[in-house]
C-alpha cells in the first residue's frame, strides 16, 4: 500500500515514511492511493476473529486490517505491536471496545476505557509502540512537542511514557484543565514526560508550537515531531473498532448499523469513513457537533466555513472546541473524486482569503450518498441527555459521548442498530456532571485519589524562546 497528498503530489510513499510525519510536503494529508475492499468472506473470517469478545480477538482483528495497509514492517514484528497494545490489562476487557445496549436498537460503544479514559487512548497506545519500533530501527530519537487543552496530551503521555527514543514535550494553559485532568498528566513520573504549562490560554499554547515548529533549523536539530489528530496511523487504528462494534450488534453480513460519532477534529468519524469505503456495511455516519458546529454546517449545506477564534466557543464538551476540522480534508478529497487539485485550491487560497467555500448542488448533493449526516447540541441538551440517560437507564455518559447521544436520537431509524462512540467517561469532566446530575461521576476503581500524587510540571511565560531554551537543555541530557 503507498500514500498520496490530498493536494496533488502524487509522489507515493510507504507506511513507515509518513508515519513519524505531519503534513505532506504540500500541504495536504496523506491518504492510500485506494482503499482495500472487504469481500463478504473475509468480512465472515475476521467476525469469527473477533467472535464475542475472545481474548486476543481485537488484537488480531486489528492485525488483519493493519496489514492491508501497512507493507513496511514484518507481520510478525506487526503482530506482535498489536498484540502489545490491545490487552485486556491496558482496556479492562477482552472484548476492548465492549458494546452495551441503551434502549431499543440504540447502543453504546465504550471507546474510553484505556489509561487516559478517552477514546484517543485506542490510537495513541498503538502509536506509541509503533514510533518505539520505528526509531529503534532507525537508530534516531524524536522529540514530540504539542499542546493540549485536555485529552489528547495525555493520551500522548500515557502511550509515549517510559518509549525509548522519545520524548514528549507537553504544553498547556496553567490551572485551567480540569483537576482530574491535571492529576492524571502531571502525577507521571517518567523522566521522557515533561509538562509544561504556560500562563495563558491554550491558543497560546498552540502558537508556542507553531513558532517553535516554524524555526526549521531548531526543528531539524532538536528532531522535533508531533502526534497531532492528522497523522495516518491514528486514523488508521480507529478504523478497528468501527468493525469490532459492528461485529457484537449483528449476526450477518447483510445487516446495516449506523455510528454516531462526537466529531471535533474529523479524525474519529473519518476512520468510519474509511471504514465504510473498505465495505463494512455502514447505513449513516451521523455527525455530531456542540456549539462549534463547523461540521454540521457543511453536512447540512456544503458550507465549510472555518471559525475566527472570537467564535470559538468554549464549551462542556471541551474537546470539540474546534474553529477548523483538521482531517475534514480527507474526506473532501473523497468526495470531490480525489481531484488533488481542486482540493489543493478549496483548502490553500479559498480558506486564506475567504475563510472557507461553498460546494456547488450536485457536489453537496453527493455528500449522502457517502453515508454522512449531521446534528449539533447545546450545553442544555448535553445536561438534559445526561439526566434523561441517568434517570431512564441507570447509565452515566460523559459530555461528549452526550452530544452524539442526543444527534443519534434524531436519526434513528427502525431496525437499523445506532451504535454512539462513547469518547470519554464521565470521570474526565466532573463539573458537568455535577451540574446535571447533582452528584459526582462515577470513577474507575483505582483512580480515588489520584488528585492527592505528587504533581511534576514546570511553569512558563507565553515566550517560544523560553519553550526552546527548556527542550534544548533537556534534550542534551
Ligand atoms: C478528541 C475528542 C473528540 C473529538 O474527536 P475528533 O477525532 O477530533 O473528531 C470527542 N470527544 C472526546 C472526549 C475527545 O477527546
């Protein structure tokens, strides 16, 4: 399998190569140069791989469709990755993604049970392993620098914690994740993790990295990567659990079942996308936005239009607070017959001068027949879901699992199984809960006193040059 730039390049290059990368030289994402279609026999052998939840079952459902992507590595250096990520001692289930039934044909897929309790946790962890491999057979090390509001920097510590050839430089806004949040990033005590939070807002975080990321001299010397929501091998182990869910609410191949998925970055939902592409027979990829409903808009119209951040909302599904969609390019490219270059000047020039664009009525009107609707929610739907799913069904959703929850009800359709991706449990974002619920979130055994550990982070001011003099000197040692 070789990749392509969504913006035309098509120079092709192999798994490994865009691997420890972002974005393609021109600007654009990597994508295969096709999807591999499942015929109805395989897709019957991997239902008997993953059986019901079987130990080893998810870790060899992932082997299989790994290695219809992945060329440049041994499959038995790739078993074994997967077969190292996806246990039941990290996922608390053999099952790793177990499906529980709401009501109805409605159901939820609990994506959230790894180290950080959100479903970055499902890609992340095989990352992880995968950059160990990788720079240990390059004989190099990188040094990963990002800035997180919350989830995906954990996720980022908890997979690279203790890797050999790695280190995570982590940046984010000084007291204002939530405490459970903090707890969790800064009680690690990994000598490769270092936290820093910044006295400012996250934006200004994310310019930090921008700036540092900029300076292509300290990058290339420092090795200075990143793990942000575009890169490949993420999008391509979320693709797993969309077959493992589907697996556990059917008996046959000829059954259709529908995915509501709580959509910031496209990076989940895209994975659903590809899915689908591959012949898993997906009905609806329902869209779920909160109040920064960039995506909805398009859905609904065609409409992509990329928020200022004035408009950028802050919300209590704090990790959809987006002002672009940065995978949303992958599936325009799709979408537009993969014509790189009309992609390369939607998302180049017509998003730099006019803030977004306008798709014409027969390319919006193609956009159902790739399986994707839409919906958004409020801060008061997110609270009256919350309670409604409480009270009628004794179960405990999140804010973010909350918004797909109540976009699915609306497009729920008699006899076609809606799975919800629940992305995060409620532990994660207790004021909410409490706010809806008048009570606490439930919390996973183990996890009671985690805001009491030691906290190691060191504090700087909104000054890249300060960021840079931190990672030269502790990069040297
Ligand atoms: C990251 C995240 C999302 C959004 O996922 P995208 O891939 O960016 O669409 C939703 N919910 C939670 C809890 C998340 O951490």
């Amino acid at each position: 399998m070789k990749y392509i730039s969504t913006r035309g390049d098509q120079t092709e290059r192999r798994f490994c190569e865009i691997l420890l990368e972002g974005l393609a030289p021109d600007g654009g994402l990597y994508l295969p140069t096709q999807y591999p279609k499942i015929d109805d026999a395989t897709l019957t052998r991997w239902r008997g791989l993953y059986g019901n939840g079987q130990p080893g079952g998810y870790a060899d459902l992932a082997f299989e469709i790994l290695s219809l992507y992945i060329d440049d590595i041994p499959a038995d250096d790739l078993r074994t990755l997967v077969r190292k990520t996806y246990t039941k001692a990290v996922y608390g289930t053999d099952a790793i993604v177990p499906v529980r039934k709401l009501v109805g044909d409605l159901h939820i897929e609990a994506l959230s049970n790894g180290p950080t309790l959100a479903f970055k946790d499902m890609a992340m962890q095989l990352l992880g392993n995968l950059f160990e491999y990788e720079l240990a057979r390059r004989g190099e090390a990188l040094n990963i620098l990002g800035a997180t509001s919350g989830d995906t920097g954990s996720a980022a510590e908890y997979a690279m914690r203790g890797k050999r050839g790695v280190r995570v430089f982590m940046l984010s806004p000084h007291g204002r994740m939530s405490p459970f949040q903090q707890a969790q990033m800064f009680s690690l005590q990994d000598a490769n993790i270092h936290n820093i939070t910044i006295a400012g807002v996250f934006d200004d975080c994310q310019d930090i990295v921008k700036a540092v990321s900029n300076d292509l001299a300290f990058k290339r010397a420092h090795k200075i990567g990143t793990v942000n929501s575009i890169n490949w091998a993420r999008l391509l182990a979320q693709v797993v659990y969309y077959f493992a869910g589907y697996f556990q609410v059917t008996t046959a191949n000829s059954q259709k079942v529908s995915f509501a998925v709580p959509s910031g970055n496209f990076g989940n939902v895209c994975a659903g996308h590809v899915a689908r592409m591959m012949g898993l027979p997906i009905h609806q990829l329902v869209v779920a936005t909160n109040e920064n409903d960039v995506l909805d808009e398009f859905f609904r119209t065609g409409r992509y239009r990329v928020r200022a951040s004035a408009e950028t909302h802050e919300t209590s599904s704090p990790s959809m607070d987006i002002s672009k969609a940065s995978n949303f390019e992958r599936f325009a490219f799709d979408l537009l017959g993969r014509d790189g270059t009309r992609v390369a000047r939607l998302f180049g020039p017509a998003i730099a001068q006019d803030g977004g664009f306008q798709l014409n009525a027969d390319d919006t009107a193609r956009i159902a027949t790739f399986g994707f609707v839409s919906g958004r929610s409020t801060h008061a739907d997110r609270l009256a879901t919350i309670r409604q799913c409480w009270a009628e069904h004794q179960d405990m959703v999140d804010t973010h699992t909350a918004d797909g929850l109540k976009v699915a009800r609306e497009h729920l359709q008699p006899g076609v199984p809606m799975l919800v991706l629940e992305t995060a449990l409620p532990a994660k974002f207790a004021a909410t809960i409490e706010e809806a619920l008048g009570r606490p979130p439930l919390r996973p055994a183990g996890l009671e006193g985690i805001e009491a550990l030691p906290k190691r982070f060191t504090t700087l001011p909104v000054d890249a040059t300060r960021v840079k003099a931190y990672i030269e000197q502790h990069v040297a040692g």
